[in-house]
C-alpha cells in the first residue's frame, strides 16, 4: 500500500498538470418542463453515440466554416477499434519517462502507451467487478502515483497505484525500458454513483484528495430508446464530491455530498467532462445536451452555478473533453474539444477571462472523446504535449510548441 512519504512528490508535480477525463455520453430527450417522468434510471441509455456509424447528418468541421488553425500530430498511436479508446492520461514516471493510460470501454481494459512516440506498450485489467478488474471504464486521472478510473457499469471510481519494477542494472547508455505496474488500491462511490463519466482531482491539502465526478443519470428512455433528460428539480446531483486521505494503507474515502444547479440556465442535462481551477475557485462542466445547447458552463467550487455559459454559439457539434494549462500567476488557458466527427475542434479560452482566443484542429484527429494536456515536459515534449483521443481506436499528440506556435500563446510559463 502507498505511502504518502512516496507520494508527495509526485502529488507535488501533478498539481501543475491540468487533464480533464471525457467519454461518450447518450444523445437525450429533454425533459426541462417538469412534466411526471419516470423514476430515476440508472441503467437507461446504454445505447452511446459512438456505438453507431457515422451518419449523413453529423456535423463536419470540413462544413463548419470556423476559423482555425491546422497542428500536425507528433503521432497517433496504433489504432485498436475493437477496445472503443475513450480516455487519456499521463503518469510521469520518477525517471522522467511518460506513460499514457487510455480507458478502453468496450476493452474493459486500460491501454498502456509510450508518451513520447505513442509505441503500444501493455494492457491492465479485464472483465468483472473486482479490484483490477473494470465494466466500461471511461473517465481516467493521474495525480502523482495514483489512477483514478471511472466505471459506467460498475457505477464506481476505481483507485491504482502506478509504479516501475526495480531497476535490473544503471549501466551507462542503456535504455531503461520498464515500464509500468498498476496495483489495485480501492474503490468508491458505489453508494452515490448511478452512471458515472468523468472526474477532476485536486489537493486540498497534504495527505487529502478532492474528486468531483460527473453523473448522468437519465430518467428512462423514450420509444426510440433514447434517455430522457430527468425533469430540472431532479439534477442537482449531477455531481458527486469525495475526500481521499492518502496515506499508509488504501485511501480513506468520505463523500462529501452532492451538486448541481436546477434552473434552466444553469442546470447540466447531459454531464460528463469537469475540470477545475482552484487559482480562481472556477468549475467548467461540459453541456453535452444539444437540445438546451451543447456548451461549457461555469460553476464555483463550492457548487453553485455562476450565471455564465461560455462557447454557446462557437460549440457546434458536441462539447467534450477540457483541459488547462496554468502558470502560477493565475495566467493560462482553457482548451476545449468539440467533437466534430471528421476532425476535432480544440477551443483556446484564456484563463482568467475565458475570453476565446482561437482554436486549431489536427489533420486526422477526430471524433474526440477525452483529452488530457501534460504540462511536465519531456525529451521528446520539453515544453508539454496535448493529447486527444481519435475516433474510438486510438490517442494523437500534439507537441505544444506546434500548438503554441500556431495561435500565438506562451509555450513555457516564463517565456
């Protein structure tokens, strides 16, 4: 079991890592009126988007006609279909090495990468609902040495030590070519969690965690076997707050309750992808609900809605996986992904403001579900990379020095 002696360093690094965690989430009816519906369902809309080939009427970046920027991707790496890619996420590991996990729903698996060439390097886990085990994992976070993986079909948060085996020889010029191990730890929200998608983590304090994770509980479906949306005084419990105290032994898990706005303007239909920013005490949540307007809207850390939605008329297709780049002076930005089937859209907002600055597209990356942004460089990325799930089957890189280059923003914090 970990120790937090171990930890701190690595909890110390990640604080300046932004991520978010994204999956696929279903198309909904809205249910906004108040009229009866039924009782809350847990398992209603298993049918996702992503489950479906591409139809006639989804929207295009090609048709869209929004200004951006084209990146190129340092890599994509090999496309694995069969495991439906869902979500990424960097550990850096303590010899500097980046290793990118990425949540394969129907895989009930987590894909191990080499996080600077994108290399297929192993495969954790499998089918059930034991400890190491998952049932359609989707969203993922690394925060110093830990995995934090949610389960839709297991309705929990799955924790996992990562680390390296012992080194075998440090003989000069030989490559180290360990790679990780993952170790189950616990697991939480079984209680609260009806369809979980996506999670944010943060440290509150030394030895304490904070999660928040999305639930998109539907109110049954309608005779298309579509989810219907829960009426607005149903969906204050979009998402689920927990304290972590980490320390000898597995984590300590509290909840600590429940949130989510009930008014029309602020309330979340359709939830999945969160992201915070304690600097200037701001929550994004990814509107997916089309209907209402697919956008991102703002809360506050303590859970209430502040009376602003952001992107409402630059989102066109689907607002999907949030990341943040920050500097310890409060300044950074917001990336964004419309989930544009041909190719993905990444929104740049600034930090502070979240006054659009631009966006850029790669030119095969697409159909992006959750995205992750290492801001810890490495030899291959030594100012950071941004990576973005492509089309189910596989994770693209961008180096953030193209992506700076491109829109004209700071690759470094002190440039």
């Amino acid at each position: 079991m970990p120790k937090f002696s171990v930890l701190a360093a690595g909890l110390a690094a990640a604080a300046t890592v932004a991520a978010l965690v994204s999956c696929a989430t279903p198309q909904a009816v809205r249910n906004d009126a108040g009229a009866p519906a039924p009782a809350i369902a847990a398992d209603a809309g298993q049918r996702e988007p992503d489950q479906r080939p591409a139809q006639a009427g989804d929207p295009l970046l090609a048709q869209a006609g929004i200004a951006h920027e084209t990146v190129d991707e340092a890599f994509l790496t090999p496309a694995t279909p069969q495991d439906n890619i869902d979500s990424p996420a960097i550990w850096r590991a303590p010899n500097g090495r980046l290793w990118l996990l990425a949540t394969a729903k129907q895989g009930d698996a987590l894909a191990i990468y080499d996080g600077d060439n994108g290399e297929r390097v192993g495969r954790y886990g499998r089918s059930g609902a034991a400890l190491g085990q998952f049932r359609r994992p989707n969203g993922i976070a690394v925060f110093g040495d830990l995995a934090f993986v949610v389960e839709r079909d297991n309705r929990r948060v799955q924790v996992l030590q990562l680390s390296l085996p012992p080194a075998r020889s440090a003989q000069p010029g030989v490559a180290d070519r360990r790679t990780p191990q993952l170790r189950p730890l616990a697991a939480f929200g079984q209680a609260e969690l009806q369809q979980p998608y996506g999670l944010w983590v943060r440290q509150r304090a030394p030895g304490t965690l904070e999660a928040i994770v999305t639930d998109a509980y539907m109110a049954g479906e309608d005779a298309a076997g579509e989810a219907i949306v829960p009426p607005l005084e149903r969906l204050g419990r979009r998402l689920q707050r927990y304290e972590l105290r980490v320390g000898a032994g597995a984590p300590q898990v509290r909840n600590l309750g429940a949130f989510g706005d009930t008014s029309a303007d602020g309330a979340i239909r359709v939830p999945e992808s969160v992201w915070g920013d304690p600097a200037h005490d701001r929550l994004l949540i990814a509107e997916e609900d089309l209907a209402t307007g697919t956008a991102l809207r703002e809360y506050g850390l303590d859970g209430r809605y502040r009376g602003r939605t952001i992107g409402r008329e630059l989102f066109k297709a689907q607002a999907e996986g949030i990341a943040l780049w920050q500097c310890a002076d409060g300044s950074g930005y917001w990336i964004a992904t419309d989930q544009y089937k041909d190719r993905s859209l990444f929104h740049v907002f600034d930090r502070a403001t979240l006054q659009h600055l631009g966006a850029f597209a790669g030119r095969s990356v697409g159909n992006t579900d959750g995205v992750w942004l290492q801001q810890v460089g490495s030899v291959r990325f030594p100012d950071g990379v941004f990576y973005a799930v492509h089309d189910d089957q596989a994770v693209g890189a961008f180096d953030w020095r193209d992506v700076a280059r491109a829109l004209g923003l700071r690759s470094r914090c002190e440039a």
